[in-house]
C-alpha cells in the first residue's frame, strides 16, 4: 500500500521561500517517478515537477522553471520542492505524487501517468 505524506506548507510573504516534502512508503519493486502537482478550486491539477528516483531525468513546469527545485534523499523516498521567489498565483494547494510501473503516460507532468496522490498541502503567498 502505497502512502504519500505531504508536509511543509504555510503562508508567506511575495518574494520568500517555502519548502515542502514528501515522505513516501510502500514503494515495492525499485524505482518510482515522484512528483509535485498543484491544483486551485475549479481548475485542473496542473504538474509542477518531477523526478525518478533512479536519478535524472528532472522535469519543470515553464511557470516554475528556474523558481522551484526538486531534490531526493539519499533514502529515494523523499522528495522535497524547493519554492523560492513565491509569487501570489502560486497560492494553491499542492499534491505529492507516485508513479511506480506500467499504466497510462501522460508525461512526466501528465495527471494521469500518477496512481498514487497524497492529501495535499495548501501554499498561500500573499
């Protein structure tokens, strides 16, 4: 059974940072792509980044390219999304995802390549 927990959310300032992490258990059969979505009310759940976890391959949304950086840790279960120069239209909530083997692709920032989705984080930049 496959678990995301999301932490790190909060409010801040325009112009400041926020770091958020996913913790994720029960990734049987190696490697998995992991990634952040973020989703406002009434419009679709918009990819952020993403990675997998056998290295490489790192992916950004063009809206946070150069923004935002996602890294692992050592553990390959960890990935945390580092936000800095917040702007207000990145106040959303944001949603940690997994993707292990086979099932339909969507890109690496494709809502449906992702199986596996945790509760979410709310960001507020104002």
């Amino acid at each position: 059974h496959v678990q995301l927990v999301e932490s790190g959310g909060g409010l801040v300032q325009p112009g400041g940072s926020l770091k958020l992490s996913c913790a994720a258990s029960g990734l049987t059969g190696g490697y998995a792509r992991l990634g952040w979505f973020r989703q406002a009310p009434g419009k679709e759940r918009e990819g952020v980044a993403s990675l997998w976890t056998g290295g490489g391959d790192t992916v950004y949304a063009d809206s946070v390219l150069g923004r935002f950086t996602l890294s692992q840790d050592s553990d390959n279960n960890t990935v945390s999304l580092q936000m800095n120069s917040l702007k207000p239209e990145d106040t959303v909530m944001y949603y940690c995802a997994a993707r292990t083997h086979g099932g339909a692709w969507g890109g690496p920032l494709g809502e449906k390549s992702y199986v596996h989705w945790g509760q979410g984080t709310q960001v507020t930049v104002s």
